[in-house]
C-alpha cells in the first residue's frame, strides 16, 4: 500500500454531530483495498425516505453511477451503500454485475428491492471490484448500523482524504425544527461538473423527491460546483440527498414556497460548506484561495474565468511558493476563452488592488500582498470591468505533495 498520507495543514475537526431521525449508519472493514481500516459503509433509511440526487457528467462514468442513476427514477430510497478504494469504472460486465450483486445483498438485510438501494465506489479505476467481499462482509456491516454512526462512516468513505469531512444544519420549516446533516469525500480528481466527489447528505425534513431534487440542483451549483482542486473531473462523482420525513413538518408542494427559505439557505450553507472542506483536503495542499470575479459579461463567463485562473498550474504554484506574481492571474484570465478586456481589467490580492483599468496602481506597495501570501488563505480578486455577472469559486495550491500522493497512488 502506499505510504501515509500527512493530514492536511487545511484541516478542519469534525464538528459535534447529531441523529437523524429515520437513519442508520455503519462501517466495517471489508478488504477490499486497504488493511486495517474500514471501507464498506451503509446507511439504511425508513420506509418512505424520498431522495434527491446529482451525478457526474464524464462520459467514462463507473458503474454505481448508472445504478444509481436507475435508481433515483423512483424517488424513493431504504438503503445507501458505499465502498472505498475501488472505483468499480472500466470494468465492463464484472462491472455492472457487482453492482446487482452488492445491491443484492443490501436489498436482502433492509427487506426492500434491489433498486431502492443506492451504491457509490471511490477509488483505483480499471479493477475488478470483488462483490464477494461485500457480500461476506453484509452481516457484521448490518450489526453495525446505529444512528450515532455518522463519525464512522466519514471516515470509511475516504480514500487520499486527510480528514473526515461533515457538516450540520438545524433550522425550521414552518412551526416545525429540522435537521440536516452530511457526510463527503474528496481531495484529489477534483473538478466540478455536477457536484465532485461523493456527498451524503440526510434530513429529517419531509420533503417531496421533486421538492428535493430543485433544492439540490440550485445549492450545487455555488457549492461543489464551484470549487477545483486539479481540473480533473471524477467519473464517480455524485452527491445524494435523502428526506425520512420523520420530523413531520407541513407538506410544502413545491420549492419556492416560503415555509423552505430557510431550509433552502441552510442546505445550500451545508453544501457550500463540505465542498470546501473538499478544497482544504486538497491533495498536498497548503493554502486555500477563494476567487471572486466581479464585471463579466454573465454569471457563467464570471466563473469560468474565475476557474481558468484557479486551475491554472502557474497561479497554484505561485501561491505555493508564496511569490505575488499578479501577472499569472492577467494571464490566466486571458487564456481563459471568455469576454475579457485588458483595459479594463483590475486586480487584488489579499484586498490590496494591484492593478486597475489595465495598468499598476500607481504607487503600489507589494509589502501586504507579500505578508497576505504567507497566510494559509489566499483571496484573489477580479474586476473585468465590463458588466454584472459575478462568480466565486474555492481552490487550493499546487505543491510537490500532489505528485508523491498521485505518483504512488495504485503502490
């Protein structure tokens, strides 16, 4: 196996977690990469649990994506299973019939059908998954299963992950608390087109599935849609969210109703919060930066330029080496493919403007540029100057850690 990954200097503790009503959790060590560690996870939901979810859209997508995919068809979900350290992509027939056996298995535990379990697979692409081991290891993963559980699988569900990475909501729909919890994965093959990396997210709301998924889609987008790590996309990338409907809130009919504002803002706040847990793991990261582009043409210009600058291996390895070459980003904006104008062009570091309208302020001090770029969290600023649409987006450096994690990931 590959050596020890160190933890993050980014890290964050796992917050104080709580139950979700209508939700088990459990782990165990099944061997099916790693030694000595847990990697199969299950959550079984109570009947009636409505789910929402997004998937990845690389065109090489791993098998548990179409099954689950197949799944969220009918809105409903009993069980969630999760393996680590094998991606079960590219593996053709033996592919897909993992998934058959390995929901199987699930389906026989939690009494329901094949298709109201869901699966995800994290880890090496191109080997044969061996559902045999999930199947040995479904009794004493069942055993497992309680609702405090949630630590645990955090934990089994990682891969080059540092840390384990959770987020908690307690807010209100109508007369009635709710709470929503999640779980996620994630440092390197980090690219959002759809979400990134796989997310677990339950709530005690009762939600429809269509409620759900609008709510879903509209927190995705500013929140693991908007973060990069390497501008790899993963072909196993989803995020699920599932409704027990045991707090037993007031029906709602549709999303915009506004008994769910707040529910809405604390899932996006959620979202938003695990995907950047996702940058700080980053794979040999070092330093987190937050992107904001301000004055382009639209929102969606805004934040492909803004993730043209993230992405740009020269940027990330100027904020590693901690060296204010401003002139990375002008560059970065520029090869970007989007409505940019040099003229109008202005640009900050750490909130100090360097340039503005196309040329140096005048009488620029580099000096708290300088001490900004030794800080652990780097903001960079851009101004394009030609209309409304904004972005933000989180990235992290690039360091030679990236390379050691990635050069003997399969070792």
């Amino acid at each position: 196996m590959a050596k020890a990954i160190p933890t993050s200097p980014l890290a964050r503790p796992l917050p104080e977690l709580t139950e979700i009503a209508g939700v088990k959790l459990g782990s165990v060590a099944a061997g099916i990469r790693y030694t000595g560690r847990d990697d199969l996870m299950m959550m079984e939901f109570t009947p009636g649990t409505t789910v929402a979810g997004v998937f990845t859209r690389n065109k090489c997508p791993a098998a548990p994506i179409d099954w689950s995919k197949a799944a969220l068809a009918q809105g409903k979900a009993r069980a969630l299973l999760v393996n680590s350290g094998n991606a079960n992509v590219f593996t053709g027939r033996a592919g897909v019939l993992a998934t058959q056996v390995s929901a199987a298995a699930a389906a026989r535990f939690t009494q329901c059908a094949a298709t109201d379990v869901f699966l995800a697979s994290t880890g090496v692409i191109g080997e044969k998954l061996p559902a045999e081991k999930i199947v040995d290891a479904m009794p004493k993963l069942y055993e497992s299963l309680r609702e405090d559980g949630w630590s645990a699988a955090a934990r089994a569900i990682m891969t080059t992950d540092t840390f384990p990475k959770a987020a908690v909501r307690e807010v209100r729909i109508g007369d009635t608390t709710v709470k929503l919890q999640g779980i996620a994965k994630g440092s390197g093959m980090i690219a959002p087109d759809m979400a990134t990396m796989l997310g677990f997210v339950a709530t005690d709301a009762a939600l429809p599935n269509d409620v759900l998924q609008t709510l879903l889609h509209r927190g995705i987008e500013t929140s693991f849609n908007a973060i990069t790590v390497d501008s790899d996309t993963s072909t196993s990338d989803m995020v699920l969210l599932f409704a027990t409907g045991k707090a037993g809130n007031p029906q709602v009919a549709h999303a915009d109703d506004p008994a769910l504002s707040e529910f809405a803002a604390a899932l996006h706040d959620l979202l938003r919060e695990l995907a950047i847990l996702v940058v700080r793991d980053g794979e040999g990261a070092t330093k987190m930066m937050t992107i904001r582009v301000t004055g382009g043409t639209s929102d969606e210009s805004a934040k492909k330029i803004a993730l043209a600058v993230g992405n740009s291996p020269l940027v990330k390895t100027a904020i590693a080496g901690e060296d204010a070459n401003w002139g990375r980003i002008v560059m970065a904006v520029g090869k970007s493919g989007e409505a940019a104008n040099r003229d109008t062009l202005s640009v900050a570091i750490g909130g100090t403007w360097i340039a503005r309208m196309g040329a140096v302020v005048e009488g620029y001090d580099e000096a708290p540029v300088v001490a900004h770029m030794k800080e652990d969290e780097i903001d960079i600023q851009i101004d394009l100057g030609l209309a409304n649409g904004h972005a933000t987006i989180w990235t992290c450096d690039l360091t030679h850690g990236y390379i050691d994690i990635n050069g003997s990931y399969r070792s």
